[in-house]
C-alpha cells in the first residue's frame, strides 16, 4: 500500500511517500480502507517530536479517519467488512495512523459513521468531539442548570463543546475575536458572545454573571488564557483546559476554591 511516513521528528518535510505491506486484522482489530484524515495541533506536535505519545520510527502519523471496513478480526461483532466508519484511530502509542491507504486499529475505537456526514466531515469529528465530550460531559458533569463559558467557541474543539453544552441544555458564552466567528458561535447556538479584544474579564464577568463567575470554564487555548480562565470562574467553579503547559498564577485555585482538569483524550484510549 502507498503510504506517508516519517522517518525522523521535524517540519511538513519530513513526510516521505513509501509502499508498505498492507495490515492485516489481529484478534479485536479492524482494518480500515482510508477514505480521508484530518489534521489536528496533536498531529503536528507529534511529527515534531514534542509528544511523549509518538509512535516508534519510521512511523504513519494522523489519528483521525474515516473509510470503509476492509477485515474484521476475531471477537469483533459491532462491525462488518463494507462498514462505513469513523475513529481516532492510530498515529499514537505503537499505532500507524492514517496517511495510508489502509490501517490497522483497535476495533473498540471505531465507530460506525453517520448516514447525514461525508468521509471528510467525519474524519474531521473524532479529536474535537471526543475532547470536548470529555471535558464537558465526562469530567465537569455539566448540568442544564450550569452557566458554562467556552473560549474560542469558533475554534475546531470550540464549536462542538458550544453545541455539546447546549444539547445538556446549559447556558452558554464564548469568547471570539472577530465578527464573522461571533456569527458562527450564533448560529451554533451560544446564549451570549464575547469579543475577547474589546472586553476585559472582570467587565464580561459583571455583565454577564452578576459578578458571581461561571460554573464551568472550559478553555481551549491555554497560555496566558489559563488565568482568565480562573478569574472568569466563580468560587467553587471547574476550570477545565486542553492546554495547560502556562506560567499562569496558580493561586486563585485556592483563593476561589476551584477544581482545576487537564484534559488530554489520547491518554484516556
């Protein structure tokens, strides 16, 4: 099979097309015939070498996928040959990923893909819904009665997790930058919007919560965000974040008595 591998960590450079030996399925596995991946910052943070997660070189990178089940392995009944599927699937952890024409998984990571999506929209769907399931749904148990601030809710995790809590039924803010995003998060559903540029903390804080702060603040940008994030959160609130490598000041977790997550989905498969 056609295939892009890496040889060695660095830039989009590094990717070399080779012929591989096709996959075959083991016991519990599926083979997928890739029909489209996507990109995600964890792929590019792995091609350069900056994740402990990386597969041994020479190695097939990209984790999200969709395609058709080409083999199914012993002790798999949820899926057939001829299956249409999506998954995080691979490119992590001893497994090739899905810049080849077929890949071998896991077959508990696969899912049968939607009717109402194409192989691209899905294989754009696992990384940032399962991220922002986690967060929301797995780790801060949001609740309809919740207030929950999402930041950068036009973002790839973003806009599910502003879908995800208003599906719980929660109420919702986000922070955008520019006016074209701020009608994205509209139409997705966001009870208020925030243009992040223009409004500090403590102002959106006072107009939007009374001065009382979110229930959940789930941050998707990290840095200097991680602290905006404890400020914009009430006392005893959850402050969940994708990106938590900050110098920010932790004090305020014990000022205000708030849980801090780390939310990172590779680990948890």
């Amino acid at each position: 099979m056609k295939a892009m591998v890496v040889e060695q960590w660095g830039g989009p450079d590094v990717f070399q097309p080779k012929e591989l030996p096709q996959p075959s399925a083991g016991p519990g596995e599926v083979v997928i015939r890739v029909a489209a991946t996507s990109v995600n910052p964890v792929d590019y943070k792995i091609r350069r070498g900056l994740i402990g997660v990386a597969p041994a070189l020479p190695a097939v990178l990209h984790s999200d996928v969709a395609g058709v089940v080409e083999e199914v392995g012993e002790g798999v009944d949820h899926l057939v040959a001829g299956d249409e599927v999506y998954a995080f699937a691979g490119g992590f952890q001893g497994w090739h990923g899905a810049l080849a024409e077929y890949m071998a998984t896991d077959a508990r990571l696969v899912a049968k893909k939607p009717a109402s999506l194409s192989f691209r929209e899905a294989a754009a769907v696992p990384l940032v819904g399962i991220t922002a399931w986690l967060a929301l749904v797995d780790r801060a148990r949001l609740a309809p009665s919740d207030h929950v601030l999402v930041h950068a809710g036009a973002g790839g995790v973003g806009h599910v997790a502003v879908q995800i809590a208003k599906a719980v039924g929660a109420r919702v803010a986000t922070t955008v930058s520019t006016s074209a995003k701020r009608d994205l998060v509209d139409q997705l559903g966001a009870n208020e919007v925030i243009m992040y540029r223009d409004e500090a903390v403590e102002d959106y804080v006072n107009r939007l919560t009374a001065g009382r702060g979110f229930d959940v603040v789930f941050d998707t940008v990290g840095g200097d965000n991680v602290e905006r994030s404890m400020q914009a959160a009430r006392v005893s609130g959850h402050v969940l974040g994708i990106a938590l490598r900050t110098d920010a000041n932790l004090a305020l977790i014990h000022q205000k008595n708030l849980t801090l997550s780390g939310v990172f989905m590779v680990l948890g498969l």
